[in-house]
C-alpha cells in the first residue's frame, strides 16, 4: 500500500514523541485525533495577531477577526458540499449540536404520540437528547435493531417508519463497530415518510466524502476534533427552510435582532443559533483543518485508510483467541475486537505500557454493548497519519498481551 501515513507523520508534532520509552503508536483517532502543525500555528495566528470579539465591532482587529471566522464558515460549507454558508451553525461540537436539533426542532415539531426513530449503534449523545425530547413530550423512541453481522436491520427499519415518526437519528459510522449504515437509503425511506434525517457524523466526516445535497440530509452534525482540528468547536448543517422554522435554542447576544423589555426578535440564519461569544478561533482553525485534509484528498485518504483498515484486520486474525465485532460490508475507521476472555480493560492498560494508545470501555454506546453481550470492547482506530508500522508494532504489542494472559 502507499504510505501514506508515512509521508504525514512530519506534519504532527505530538507523533514523534515516547511512550514508556518506546514510540508512540496512537490509534485512539475515533476518540480525537492529533493536529498538524499548521492548525496549531493557525490558532497561534489568531491569539497573536488578530484576537478580537467578532461582529459589531468597529476597530481593524475585531473586522478582520469577524472576516476570518465568516471565512471559516464558508469553508465548512464548502467542505460539507452545503447549498449555503447560512445553513452551517457553529457549535461547540456533534453534542451540543444534536441537543439543539432534539430542543429546538422538538419543541416546534414533535408532540405527544409521536415517535422518535434511533439506532442500536448510537452514541450516546444520539440517544439521550432524544430520550429527554420524549420525556417532556410524552413521544415514544424506536430503535432500528442490527443484522448478526452488526449492520442495521432495514427491513425492521421500514416498518418502524409510520405516520408518526417525526424524526430520524442515525449515525453515519458506528463508534464501536465502524461499520458504515447505508444512510442514503436510510434518507430516502424517511423523506418517502415525510421525516426528516438527522445524520451523527462525528465518525464519517475524516474518513468519508459528505456530499450534503447529493445525500439531502435534513441535518448534518460533527466535531471539530474528530477531523484534526481543536476540541470545543463543531458544526451542524441543517436545511434553511427547517431552521427557519424551528426557536431559537439559547437567548442572549448575536442571535436577536432588536430587544425591548417587551418583545426580541431573532436574528437571520446562521445567527440566530449563535448565541454568545462564538469559539471564533476554533472555527478559523477548523477551517485550516478541513483545508489541510482537502489538499491531500477526502477520496485518498479514504482509499488509504481502508486499505490499512483490511491489513489490520488480517493481521490481528493471527492472535489467538481474537474475536473481531461485527463482518459489515462496508467498515469505516475502527475496530473492535475482545482478546478471548479477557477484560478490555486489562488488554488496554498492558498495550499501554507497551506505547500502543487503544480505547477500551462501551464507547459511550451502553445500549450497543449491551445488545453484544459483552463487558465493553478494545477498539483500534485510525487516522491519515496511520502507519503500517503503528499495526505492525500493535499486533507485535498485542501477541505480548495474548502471551501474558491466555
């Protein structure tokens, strides 16, 4: 395979340091994922030469602060293939941005009776807002169930879909599992319903060409740290005309347009769900992010990644004992995997003290584990900057572990 890893390595500072005194090898990315050098100087930029409080002000820092941040949304817009800049809201990440959809388009929408449809592979920030959102309006939530093989069930997603469903949530990509749902089927269904789609694309967006009017995705959500740039700063994309028609989510500056003690009126799109001093630095850096991954190419990187993908897997079949979760079609970013009868837990700490970053625990998706019977998983997750010698050193780490405890 082309190494494409090796050729990015350079470009990410924190990489090139040890663990335990051996290298690094960090394959945690599902959970965040390191930055390249440009977008830590990017944040640099903004806090030395143009920190700023955006919008309404007059002076040359908070102009070309303002103009920077602007910039940034049109570059997400662009990234995400989004019809305008105006339908990309900036968020502090996929959390915060599913919480607005379930309030605000709940609060317009959704009433007692109706029914909210999820998945079994949700994260939990795909659950529980909707859970609250059912609790205060007396809804009920559905779950499409999974196949043996760990994709949805289709069949059993077509017949959740009824005259009161209200709204679909569903997960681009499995934090668990990686496996990639069939999201444009899952729209088309939906919208033949007359439901709208919420797409959690927190674990897609690095790995997966989002085409956001080719899908006609209804809402569109991810975090910035997921694809290389800073912690704390997301987006949600969502329709103009639903946007429109759904309340504001929190009150203060920016989002209104005129106050009287008697009355607010709301600011236009994409203001009006901003409320407060936007992460105006992370939006710039988040820009930087996605325009480092556009020079090298979603599709080469996606090739890239699913090529390394199929090479660990083959690989971490020679373990003994190893049980792979889940054999879907398609797989997207990460595996899990359980080491015999071994806690996840003691297989994570013992790769760490060998210098391999792993994720092990539910994966804030209880329900998921639940359904797979089991304790939690390990789960192995990759990056653009991922090595064949990360798998290589892993699975050399890993037949240690498998010779300690089995």
């Amino acid at each position: 395979m082309t190494e494409l890893g090796e050729q990015l390595r350079g470009d990410f500072p924190l990489l090139k340091q040890t663990v335990y005194g051996k290298p690094l090898v960090y394959l945690d990315n599902a959970a965040t994922t390191q930055k390249p050098l440009s977008v830590i100087n990017k944040l640099t930029e903004v806090y030395t030469s143009y920190n700023a409080n955006i919008h309404r002000g007059v002076h040359h820092l908070s102009q070309v602060a303002t103009q920077a941040h602007e910039d940034a949304r049109k570059t997400v817009a662009q990234f995400l293939h989004a019809r305008s800049e105006e339908e990309i809201t900036f968020t502090r990440g996929t959390t915060e941005a599913i919480n607005l959809v379930a309030q605000c388009y709940g609060e317009r929408f959704v009433n007692e009776g109706d029914e909210i449809i999820v998945s079994t592979h949700e994260h939990h920030s795909n659950i529980v807002p909707w859970q609250m959102l059912c609790l205060r309006k007396k809804a009920v939530l559905r779950v499409i169930p999974l196949l043996p093989n760990g994709e949805l069930d289709m069949q059993a997603y077509s017949a959740l879909l009824n005259e009161r469903t209200r709204m679909v949530a569903v997960a681009h990509v499995s934090n668990v599992l990686g496996v990639v749902n069939p999201i444009e089927q899952i729209i088309r269904m939906a919208h033949a319903n007359g439901t709208p789609v919420l797409i959690d694309g927190a674990q897609s967006v690095a790995h997966i060409s989002v085409n956001l009017q080719a899908l006609d995705a209804d809402f569109f959500v991810f975090s910035g740290h997921k694809i290389y740039a800073p912690t704390g700063i997301g987006v949600l994309y969502g329709k103009a005309d639903w946007l429109n028609a759904m309340p504001p989510y929190q009150g203060g500056g920016e989002m209104i347009a005129n106050v009287t003690f008697e009355k607010t009126t709301y600011n236009q799109l994409p203001y009006k769900f901003e409320a407060g001093t936007p992460d105006y630095a992370g939006s710039i850096a988040l820009a930087e992010a996605l325009r480092y991954v556009q020079a090298i190419g979603i599709e080469r990187i996606a090739e890239y990644e699913h090529q390394l993908l199929q090479y660990a897997e083959e690989r971490l079949r020679e373990i003994p004992q190893m049980r792979i979760l889940a054999a879907p079609a398609h797989r997207s970013g990460a595996i899990s995997f359980l080491l015999g009868t071994q806690h996840p837990y003691d297989v994570g700490m013992l790769l760490d003290k060998l210098g391999v970053a792993v994720r092990t625990g539910h994966h804030c998706a209880q329900p998921l584990i639940d359904h797979l019977g089991i304790p939690g998983t390990v789960r192995i997750s990759l990056a653009l900057y991922t090595t064949k010698q990360d798998i290589d050193a892993f699975i050399k780490a890993l037949q240690q572990v498998a010779d300690m405890l089995l």
